[in-house]
C-alpha cells in the first residue's frame, strides 16, 4: 500500500504553528478601520495605511456596518493585537485616531492633506513596488520629536510601539526594505508622514562593470571588443546623481548583487505612498474615552476640570453600582435554575423507583401465574381428573380471580310513580 498524504488543511496548520514563535508574538500587531461618513477616498486610505503596517496587521480585515469598536476589543487579545488606527469621516473634515489597546491612551489627528500611494507612485519617474519588501516590519525614524512638552514624547512612543523593535547587534540588514519617516514641524505643529523602499546600490563600478555584476545583459552594439565595453569612463548612475554623504560601508553581506561587505554602496528611497500631513488635536487617557490630558483647540480652567472630573467620578460609581445589581440578579437565576435542576433530579428519582416497583409486582404477578399453572398439571397427573376453575386460582395484589362470581343478585332500579303511570300510559 502506497503512503498515506496529508491533506492541504493539515499541512497550512502546520506552517501557521511553525510562525507562532516568540518574536512573532511579541511584536506589536494592528487593527486598520474607517468609520464615518462613508467615501471612496477614506476606504483606499484604510487600504494604503494596512499595507504601512504588514506583515504584523489584519491586511484582509472585514469589517461591517453592524461592528462596534467592542467587537474589535473582544478579539484583539486573541491576535495579540496591541494598537488600532481608526480613519473617521465627518462633515468638518478626516481624522486618525491611534489608540493603545486595551486601556488607551487615544490619540487623535487631524488629516490636513493626504495622498494615496497611487498617486504617488504614478508620479515617480522610477518607481520601485515589489511584494518581497513587505514581508517585514518598516524602519521607523522620527525627526524633530524632542521638543517640550508631555505631547510631544507621548506622540514619539506611540509611533514608536506601532512597529517591531530593531536588535542592532542581530539585525540582518536584507530585511530592511522599507522605512517610515515621520517629521514635526516645530512651528506649524504638523507631522509630515512619508512611505519609502529602500534600494542599495555598489558604489565606485563604471556603467558596464556595475550591468555585469548585477547580472544583466549588456548591449556591445556600439562595441568592436568587449574590452572597449568594460574600459569605457562613463560613470555608473549611482555616481552621477547619489549625493556623497548617501554613501555607507556595509557592516554585512546583502541578499542583492554587488552588495558585498565592507563595500561602499548608496542608499536610495523610493516612495510607495501614502502621504499625510497630520495635526494633533487631543490626547485621551483611556481608550476612545477618559480623561483629556492635552488639547489643541480647547482649554479649560481648573474648576472646569475638577467639575468635569466629578462628573466622570458620578459615572463610574452608577456604572458600578448597576453592575454589582445586575450580578445579583444573575446569582439569583443561577440559584433559581439549580433548584429546579434539583427538584426534576428528584422527580427522576422518584420516577425510576415507581418503575423498579412496577417491574416487581409484574414478576410477582407471573411467578404466580405459573404457579397455579403447575398446581393444575399436578393435579391432572396424580388424580386424572380436571380441577375445578376455583381450586388454584389466587388473588394477588387484592384483585379479584378471573372467574369470581358474586354471591347475592344486583337489584333493578325501582322507578318512580310518575314514571310508571307514563309507561303504562303509553301502553294503552
């Protein structure tokens, strides 16, 4: 007999427990959602954003009408899920909200401007897509970010937990594709968000040396001898347009050609999209709730603040109380079913009892059936005659013999004088 295979159900389950490792656990992963006002720009928005954070977010998420930010909460600790971005529509304008699950904080922006990343790509003269580069997490670089202010360190640190932290000592450099630049401007307090490639190229190698080393076909057209192809001093493209200070020593070997380590190689950005221009407007201290600690537009004097807080404090204690009632009303239909649970236990019981009886006066019953049946043989064999009906007839259970006949006459009814008198009249 051939070898049993294991079917493709088996051997994906298979692959999915072999990723389950604990770096893939512990990194950071993302729930993308709109919500608003509905339009096609805020849904290829949502797209674009997902394809910022793969491969650690939900890049094929449905999400309904019908679902609450609850229902997405609920869910999130089961795919380790640590942060959730959330683009909303309304009449004034777009906004982002980042939020820390599962207790906050709640950052929200709003969105100035934006670009989606295809328009951004049909831009770019060269452009650079490819699938391979979104097989791991981003580079993530701020600029500008340490300013005063308790926003402006709070802002740093929640995009910096949206993505994987980096281990410089056993970083493999072939990973990183892809980076993320986000800038603040100090005076107009916007945050420019900028999505790249990231290409590395060998430095120092003339045009036709630099197309052999990449493995790609040269054309020697215009050549007599292939030595006039590899001595000829026109500069690669990298010479002629990187900027010096673009140049790095590779600490390692790179998975593309050229590449070698200790070698000098440029570092180019290609941009993927999408771009957004961002302006933070409040700062919540729980998740889409809370306390606001910081706000743009708004600000408050302290007793404003403390009469918001004891309102917020009223809140929590009703919340609690309805909470603890609704508990006992609980307990008590949980009380309430194990008591009928234990009465039809017994009725079961008693039940099972009046059958174990039931079963026992029907054996009765037969025993002695069959006993008056053998009394009679017995005495047909020794006497030769039949019995009488009466002789081993028994009664059990107090019920009558079959054939018991009573010993007085049931009387008629005696009819009243009225009655006769209509009867004899009738006869006549």
């Amino acid at each position: 007999m051939g070898r049993h295979k294991k079917g493709r159900c088996v051997r994906k389950n298979k692959q999915i427990d072999n990723l389950e490792k604990e770096e893939y656990v512990k990194a950071p992963h993302s729930f993308v959602i709109h919500r608003g006002l509905p339009g096609e720009h805020i849904i290829e928005l949502t797209k674009d954003f997902r394809r910022v954070m793969e491969p650690f977010t939900a890049s094929e998420l449905k999400e309904r009408k019908r679902n609450t930010i609850k229902d997405f909460i609920s869910v999130a600790g089961v795919f380790h899920v640590t942060n959730m971005s959330i683009f909303t529509k309304t009449e004034l304008g777009m906004y982002l909200k980042l939020c820390r699950v599962p207790r906050g904080p709640t950052l929200t922006f709003k969105i100035h401007n934006f670009a989606l990343a295809r328009d951004v790509i049909s831009t770019m003269k060269k452009q650079l897509v490819f699938d391979e580069a979104f097989k791991h997490s981003p580079l993530i670089i701020l600029n500008k970010f340490s300013g005063e202010g308790m926003q402006l360190k709070l802002m740093a640190t929640m995009f910096q937990n949206m993505f994987p932290t980096i281990n410089l000592a056993t970083v493999n450099l072939s990973n990183l594709r892809r980076c993320v630049c986000i800038n603040y401007d100090l005076e107009t307090k916007l945050i420019d968000f900028r999505h790249y490639a990231i290409k590395v190229v060998p430095v120092g190698l003339s045009k036709g040396v630099k197309k052999l080393v990449q493995a790609k076909i040269p054309n020697l057209a215009r050549c007599e001898d292939f030595s006039d192809f590899m001595t000829k001093p026109t500069l690669s493209e990298s010479e002629a347009e990187d900027d010096p200070s673009s140049h790095v020593t590779l600490p390692q070997k790179l998975s593309s050609r050229g590449n070698h380590e200790q070698s000098t190689s440029a570092i180019r950005l290609y941009e993927l999209g999408p771009r957004l221009t961002l302006q933070l407007i409040k700062v919540e201290d729980g998740l889409l709730d809370g306390e606001v600690l910081y706000h743009e537009l708004i600000s408050k004097t302290e007793e404003e603040k403390l009469l918001i807080q004891k309102k917020r404090e009223k809140k929590r204690k009703l919340k609690e109380k309805r909470k603890k009632i609704q508990e006992e009303n609980k307990k008590k239909k949980e009380d309430k079913k194990q008591e009928l649970k234990q009465k039809s236990l017994e009725g079961i019981k008693k039940k099972k009892e009046n059958d174990i009886l039931m079963q026992k006066y029907a054996k009765e019953s037969a025993e002695a059936t069959n006993q008056e049946d053998d009394d009679a043989q017995y005495y047909r064999e020794e006497v030769g005659e039949e019995p009488d009906k009466e002789l081993f007839q028994s009664t059990v259970g107090n019920k009558r013999p079959r054939s018991f006949a009573p010993r007085y006459k049931t009387k008629k009814m005696k009819l009243s004088t009225d009655k006769v008198k209509k009867k004899e009249f009738k006869k006549k």
